[in-house]
C-alpha cells in the first residue's frame, strides 16, 4: 500500500470516528490492566459483565489481592481460563503492591514483568491509561493489516512493527482502535462486509465481498 493510500485511509477513519475508545469498561489504570488480562481470548462483553461486581466490591491492587484466589474465581468463572487468571492477577496484584507502590507502572519493561501481563496488554495499557503511541496487535487488528495491504506479516511482532513504520504519526494513537473495532464490526473474519467499508478504495483486498441481495 503506498503511502498516500495509507494517509488516505486514516484519514477515512478518522473523520468517521475521530476519538475511538476500546471497549472494555474502566475507571483507572489499574481497572484497565485487569480487564486486559482478562480478556485473552475473551469477548469483550463477557469480561465487562465480569468486572462491573467485581470492581464495585474491589478495585485496587490491595482489595483484589484480599480477596485471594478463591474470592476472585466467583467473579471470573464466566471467563475462559478463569483459575489462570485468577492465580496472574493476584500474583499482579502482589507484585504491584511490593515493587510498584500499588501503581501501575508506566514503562513496558515493567508491565511486562507483571504475572499474565504480554506484549500486547502493556501496549493497550500504554495507550490508553499514559497516551502512549503504541500499537496493540490483536487478531482483528492482525487481519486488517494483512487482508488490506496496510501492513503486512506473517506474526504479529511483524505486523506491529511494520504498522508503527507504516501508520503516518498523526494518526499513531488512535490506530489499533480504529483497526480492532473495524475488524470486529465491519472487516469480518468469515464474510467482510467490503458494501459500506469505510475504507474500500484504499484496501487491496482482492476478493470484496459484494452488498447481499435486496429483500
């Protein structure tokens, strides 16, 4: 994709959409990277309706890591790998209470030495908690770059690095969220719905899916 497409593309997205949110529901940076941890391959939905009891009974690293294992597992149960989790976040917890002042800590070598914490979640936390022009790879983010010759790659390091060369640097911030969202409502993994892309005169994608049949 040349560089003009791209500009072009984001600038679509940015006049449909000019300040995007990630939608898994917090109030604090510390809400934001539990949420995060549990949302590894999880809906987004399913981890909202988990968090909304739990954060109104605790949601600071001392009152989660009070509640133990056994106290957070009824909270999470509803969520994939939920005993793993629950062992990463009170591990989290523990470690932000003793090394970090019960903070988050805003450097990525940092939160990825946090329990449950990979590459991926310390970038949506730099994003969104600091402002940070990080750019979190998931893999609606992974199959837009790749399905419409933004960026592409064969993993995702590959794609995150190609993306933060290939992304123009006003558009940086807001890019995995404008990617992300776009693969999950519009870009589909099964059928992309190409008939009101915002963005289909840049994509390269050779085989669009045409408007289904007028009923």
């Amino acid at each position: 994709m040349t560089p003009r497409k791209r500009q072009a593309l984001f600038e679509a997205f940015a006049q449909a959409s000019p300040h995007p949110k990630g939608e898994l529901k917090h109030s604090s940076a510390f809400e934001l990277l539990v949420a995060v941890v549990l949302s590894a391959q999880a809906t987004d939905r399913s981890v909202n309706a988990a968090t909304e009891a739990l954060f109104a009974k605790a949601n600071t690293p001392a009152a989660i890591e009070a509640l133990g294992e056994s106290g957070l597992i009824p909270y999470i149960r509803t969520i994939g790998l939920y005993r793993s989790k629950a062992a990463n976040i009170i591990a989290l917890c523990r470690q932000l209470r003793e090394r970090h002042a019960g903070q988050v800590p805003r450097t990525r070598e940092e939160l990825e030495a946090l329990p449950g914490v990979g590459r991926k979640t310390a970038s949506v936390v730099l994003n969104i908690a600091f402002g940070e022009p990080c750019i979190a790879v998931d893999t609606h983010c992974f199959r837009v770059a790749n399905r419409t010759g933004l960026a592409p790659g064969k993993n995702v390091r590959e794609v995150e690095q190609r993306l933060l060369s290939a992304v123009p640097a006003p558009f940086r911030h807001h890019a995995h969220h404008w990617l992300i969202l776009h693969g999950r409502y519009v870009c589909k993994a099964r059928k992309p719905e190409c008939w009101h892309c915002i963005i289909s005169r840049q994509c390269e994608y050779p085989s669009k899916t045409p408007a289904p049949p007028a009923r």
